[in-house]
C-alpha cells in the first residue's frame, strides 16, 4: 500500500545520510582532550589555525584525562592532549602510546569564597591550604573524575596527610563533573573551595562571590603533553596527519601561536616544547 | 564564545538531521514492531511487552554507553569507525526512541483492533492488511507518538555527548553545546539556547497540531 | 449481471453458488452462558429473510455466526462451497454501527474492491454505480467519518453493494437512523433483493419486518421457534411465544 511505499523511501533516504556522514571527508584526526583545553575557548582559537596551516582538520572530544587515556587505549582518537603526567607515562609504558612530547603548561589555582571563612588565601603552599580547609570544614568540592585535575587534586591531600572522603562530616564532595560544572557548583554554594586548572578558571564567566586565593606553588605545575596513540596497536590511526598536526604544535610557530591566546592580557597556556 | 549566527544555524541544522533521521528510522520499525505485537499472538509476546515497556525508561547515558562500546574500535563494530560522527548520535537517539514508539504503536493499535476488527475481517482484510490499515487509521495518532519520540531525541544529552563527542562543526548539537556553554559560566548564553530550543519544539507541535486539527475536519 | 434474477450466477464467470447455506445444531456459550441453542435452518437464495426477535435474543450473534465472524460453540455451518476464500469474497454485511475508515466516501469502497483484487476502470464503474443507488454521489469526496449516522449507514450499504455479493447481512440496519431515513433504507434494501442478493437482516421491528420480508425466522432467547413464510408467520403463527410477540407481550 502507498503509505507502506512512503516509509521504505523515508527508510532508504536515511540510510543515504548515514552512509554519507560516514564518508565525509578524510582528513581529519580525532583528538581526545581534556575540559579545560574546550571550556578556557583555547581550541576555538588554536584549531583555525591549525587547519590554516597544514590542511588537517582537528576534532576535539573534550572529556578528563582520565577518560581521554582511555579512549587512546581503545583507539577510538589519534592524539591525546592531557595533563597528568604519572599517568601518561604509564600509558606510554604499557604500550599504548608513542612519542610524548611535552607542549605547553599553566598551573593550577586554589578558589574559594571571597571572605575566605577556612583562611586559606596566603598560605605559604596549596598543601598547608588544604589543610586549613580540612580542619575549618568549610566545604571542598571534588571534580571526583579522574580528570588530571583530579588527580592532582588527590595527590596533594595524600601529601597534607588527609582522607577527606574517610575524615567524616559532609564538607568534601565529589561532584563527578567536569571542571566548568564544579566551578559552578562552587560558586552555588558560597563556602566552599575547589581547585581548578587556571585556563578554566579565567575563562569562566560565572565568578560571583569566588576569588582566586592560592597559586604559584610548584606542586601546582600544570604540564600538558601530546601523545600519539600507538599506530602499532590501532592501524587505523592516522598517523601521518596526526604526526603533522604534533610537529606543527611543537614548532615555533605552533608555540607562540599557544602564547597569542590571551584572555585579559592573560596567556592561559604557556608554550615549553622548544626548552626540552 | 560562541558566534551566534552561523554556528547557530549549523548547530541546529545538525540537532535537527540527527534527531528527525533517528525518529524517522525509529518510527519505521517502532510502528511495524507495535503493530504486529497487537495484531498477532505468539509466543514470547509478552515478554517483549514487558522488555519494551521497560525500555521506554532506559537513561540516555546508558543507551550511550552501550553504543559506545559498540562502536568503540575495540569494539564489535569498531572497524566502520562511526564513533565521534553523527551516524553514532543517530543510532543512540535511535535506541532511545525506538522502544517509546513501539510501545504507543502496540496501545494505539490495540485500541483500533477492538474497534475495526469485526469489520475489516468482514471486509476481508488478512492480518498484513490489517496492520497497514489500522496503522494508516491511527496516523493522527501515530504523528503524536512521532512527535514524542522526536521530543525525547532532540532534548537528550547524554547519549549524544558520550557516542558524539560534542565536536564543533561535527557533532554539536544543542543539547552538547548548552552543557559546554553551562560549563563555561556562560549561563545567559546557556539559557538562550535552552530557549531557542523550546522554540523549536513548539514551532514542530504546532505545524503537527494544525495538521492533524485539519486532517481531522476532513477525514473524521 | 446485478438484474439476472434469482440466486445463482451473480458473479461472471462460472464459480459455483456458495448458497444455500446450512446451520445445523448450531449454539453459542460466552462465559457460562448459553445465548445460542440448538438452532438449524437452511438459507436458500432468493426470498428476503429476516430474523425477527426480541432485544436479547441473540440475533445479532445468530447473524455474525452466519457470516463467520464468531465460531460457534457447538453445531456446524456449512454452505454449498467448501472453497473458503470463495466464501469470505461472495458475501457482505452491513453492521448496525458500521465502522467506516478514516478517508473519503470514495476511497473507503474503493478499498474493499483492491482487496477483492478488482480492476481499476471496473472499480470506478463500481464506485459510481454504488454511490449513484446510495444517492452519496454528491458527498463522494467528504471524509465518510464527518457524515451523518443516515448517510454513513447508505455508505456501508453502498460499499456491500459494490461487492456484487451473492448475499449480504444486514444488522439492525435501521436501528440507529431517523424516520427519513428508514425509509429510504428499507427501499434500498428491497432494491438489494430484486436485484438477485440473497438478503438476511435481523430486525424487532414488526412493521419493518411485515414490509420487507418473504421469510421470518423468530428467535426467542436463543432459540429458533419458527421458520415460516412471511404472510404466514404474520397471519398465523404458530409458536406461542411468537403470537405473544406479535401482540406486542414481549419487549420489542
């Protein structure tokens, strides 16, 4: 009947779009990477220019670094761009990625509320910050995603000699967010604090009552690192584009185009390939 | 920041390719599959009632997750390489509706069965005509239950974020593009588009709405 | 072939006539109750029978029996023809709430006719010729839902008659419209009979069955207590419960 030829129509004309989307254009890569690369606009910024000045197209999946490892280990991008580095070095070692090469930092900043009930703010490090946080129980809220920022985040409370999910009360939450999300959250609650990448942080538009209270530490360095995911592994990996699109990033043009983005006179990554 | 005309248009362009194309393929099979589990008996029936009425409450992150370890190149199905694209979002939203469309079909359809059957077997209508007949009867209906299920698509996140990526000028929709605004602080930009798209929505019930108000008056 | 007179050879061709048809023993029970009861009777084509009864009676029941909507719970029904496919094409009925599709007057005949598998110029001279008897020429191309209780009646007459079939049903076929209408329904179903149709209605209306029928079979309470010839039955019946009836005793 007619109404049943219509549906086969609908039907095949469908399966036309789908075919066509998977054919789309070959010269693209996939780079997993992580909230604060997407959510500070520096991609917005950077990949224009990329594309402009070796022809590859760069799609971002901007996930945490935890999860970008893991999509590297399936094969499912060609390039990541994280920040932990205990963990890419284990991902390297464990043979599921080659050439790590370091390309751009910033650090981390500990916020809080601007009247700073736990008295953090000029505290001689962010550990002895922490701390102070801990035992005024105002509040502390986790990215709790095995994000890099995450896990530094656990590293320094294991250096203050703290538990905080075993330590009781409700003041430590782990929001299981991406790094905007918490800042949100953080800025919602009034008393409490977070640590957040400082590429995030200045592009962040929803700041009210919450300052910037501890940096400069050097437990706060904040390193991000190219990684090639192991062609070896994942034949499907492009590497001659990816390869193109890493050594580009790594050259001097690529790296003090990572210096022009600036927000508020600001540079929110820092380029350090050419020091190693 | 987001440049509110082009990325606009093309970030609805694809919120709109991905969710009418999986709501049309959803519709194909949810109507056909509903139709046939309240025309014929067999065994297992009621058991993919039951499965199917469950399904209608599955969370999207979940279908994602599943979809992406389908898709995932360590997966089944990872060697046509469809995850990250809008292939990926089509068959979660897919997923997604699939059931909804199927379960309303097997009400709407039962309904009518009680109503039609004496008649049409008087007619002499074997079942496969059956089922053409009462689903072209129920299609003021059946446009309803396409709409819902064209609702559920296009207003879900989590499944279009984990199988899509969220990847500008690819997979952003605006679903993905309000969470990352969100994240960003920009809540006004956020709640703009959270607007846009109920605006969206309303203009596709409305068009449907007048449609079948006007069908109706001709055809009863 | 619609004027050729009496039962046989409706159809072109040489198919065998499907009538009579044959009740044997025939009783129905829903749900422990027993609304059909050891009732035979032979349908022959050619006079117009009605089933006359009280509310209840289980005419309706009798008649979807006949048609082969509902299987009876004891009892055989058989016709002359044992080809099923050639049974279910040769003969219509007409429900007392006919339930009409969700299209135009036109496309809810046409749609019977393709499952018939007939012609497309032989489905249009059907349509028109239907519609045209019907006096529904002028609402050809209305929604058949939007019509009038009257006029969708005519119109489930009209898509019987479009058939050709070798007999048709009709239940109750009356019950729901105004006078005007009956009227004009009791002249269209004559019109059905004198054109070679073998017509069975169920019906309580005593005036309507003594103006239309050649035959009555009296049911009463699932029972079949009389089959007699019309001026017969009126004249002399010879079932107490039918006399009672005809006086008016019994509920119509």
């Amino acid at each position: 009947m007619k109404q049943i030829d219509n549906l086969a129509v609908c039907l095949g004309m469908a399966f036309m779009v789908l075919a066509g989307s998977v054919q789309a254009g070959e010269n693209f890569i996939t780079l997993a990477s992580t909230t604060s690369t997407q959510a500070s606009g520096f991609f917005d910024y950077y990949l224009p220019l990329v594309q402009r000045r070796t022809g590859i197209d760069v799609r971002v999946v901007a996930v945490g670094t935890g999860q970008a490892l893991k999509l590297g280990e399936n094969g499912d991008a060609d390039v990541l761009l994280v920040h932990d580095r205990v963990g890419e070095l284990q991902f390297v070692e464990q043979g599921f990625g080659v050439d790590r090469r370091e390309v751009m930092y910033n650090d981390f900043v500990l916020v809080g509320p601007k009247r700073d009930p736990a008295r953090a703010a000029g505290s001689e490090s962010a550990v002895a910050a922490l701390q102070k946080i801990a035992g005024s129980k105002a509040g502390f809220i986790s990215r709790g995603d095995d994000s890099g920022t995450n896990r530094l985040e656990r590293r320094l409370w294991q250096e203050a000699g703290i538990d905080p999910g075993a330590s009781g009360g409700n003041w430590y939450r782990e929001a299981g967010a991406g790094m905007g999300a918490v800042l949100n959250m953080t800025a919602a609650s009034g008393n409490a604090y977070t640590i957040a990448d400082r590429a995030t942080w200045l592009a962040f538009r929803n700041k009210t009552e919450l300052a910037l209270l501890v940096q400069g530490d050097a437990r706060l360095f904040n390193q991000y690192s190219l990684i090639l995911v192991n062609p070896e592994k994942h034949p499907h990996v492009k590497k001659q584009q990816a390869l193109l699109f890493m050594d580009w990033m790594t050259s001097v043009e690529g790296q003090r185009a990572i210096a022009g983005f600036q927000t508020a006179g600001q540079a929110l990554f820092k380029p350090n390939a050419l020091q190693q | 920041m987001l440049d509110l005309d082009e990325s606009l248009v093309e970030i609805i362009l694809v919120s709109l390719r991905v969710s009418v194309t999986a709501t049309v393929l959803a519709a194909v099979v949810g109507f056909l599959l509903g139709a046939v589990l309240a025309i014929w008996r067999f065994p297992g029936r009621g058991a993919l009632l039951v499965l199917l009425n469950a399904m209608m409450g599955l969370p999207p992150v979940v279908v994602g997750l599943l979809v992406y370890l389908l898709l995932s190149r360590a997966g089944p199905m990872g060697s046509l390489g469809l995850l990250f694209t809008e292939s990926a979002m089509i068959i979660a939203q897919w997923l997604l509706v699939t059931p909804l469309i199927a379960a309303l079909t097997q009400q709407i359809v039962a309904d009518l069965m009680l109503e039609y059957r004496e008649q049409l077997y008087s007619l002499g209508a074997k079942r496969w005509t059956m089922l053409q007949t009462l689903l072209w009867e129920g299609r003021y209906s059946l446009l309803t239950v396409m709409l819902a299920g064209f609702g559920r698509a296009i207003s879900e996140v989590g499944a279009v974020l984990i199988v899509g990526g969220n990847i500008a000028h690819h997979t952003r929709v605006m679903t993905t593009v309000i969470a990352l605004e969100t994240s960003k602080g920009n809540l006004t930009i956020a709640l703009a588009l959270g607007m846009i798209l109920i605006a969206l929505a309303c203009m596709i019930n409305a068009a449907a709405a007048f449609s079948k108000i006007y069908a109706a008056r001709l055809y009863g | 072939m619609l004027d050729s007179g009496a039962g046989a050879a409706l159809q072109p061709g040489s198919e065998a006539s499907i009538l009579p048809l044959h009740l044997t023993g025939v009783g129905l029970d829903i749900a422990g109750h027993r609304l059909l009861d050891g009732v035979s009777f032979e349908l022959k084509p050619g006079p117009l029978t009605v089933i006359l009864g009280a509310n209840g009676a289980g005419k309706s029941l009798l008649l979807k029996i006949c048609h082969g909507l509902l299987s009876p719970t004891r009892g055989e029904v058989n016709w002359q023809s044992t080809a099923s496919a050639q049974i279910r094409g040769r003969q219509a009925m007409v429900f007392q709430r006919p339930v009409l599709l969700r299209r135009s007057v036109v496309a809810n005949i046409d749609y019977v006719l393709r499952l018939q598998g007939v012609s497309k110029p032989e489905r249009q001279q059907r349509i028109a010729a239907s519609l045209q008897m019907t006096g529904l020429t002028h609402l050809q191309h209305r929604g058949a839902r939007v019509l009038s209780g009257g006029e969708q009646q005519k119109l489930a007459v009209a898509r019987a008659w479009a058939v050709r079939p070798e007999i048709v049903f009709l239940d109750e076929p009356t019950a729901n419209i105004d006078p005007a209408a009956t009227v004009f329904m009791e002249s269209l179903i004559k019109r059905f009979s004198a054109a070679g149709t073998k017509v069975v209605l169920t019906s309580h209306d005593l005036g309507q069955a003594s103006r239309l029928a050649d035959e009555v079979l009296f049911l009463h309470q699932g029972q079949l207590l009389e089959q007699a010839p019309a001026q017969q039955f009126f004249a002399r019946p010879e079932n107490p419960h039918a006399r009672a009836f005809l006086r008016g005793e019994l509920p119509g």
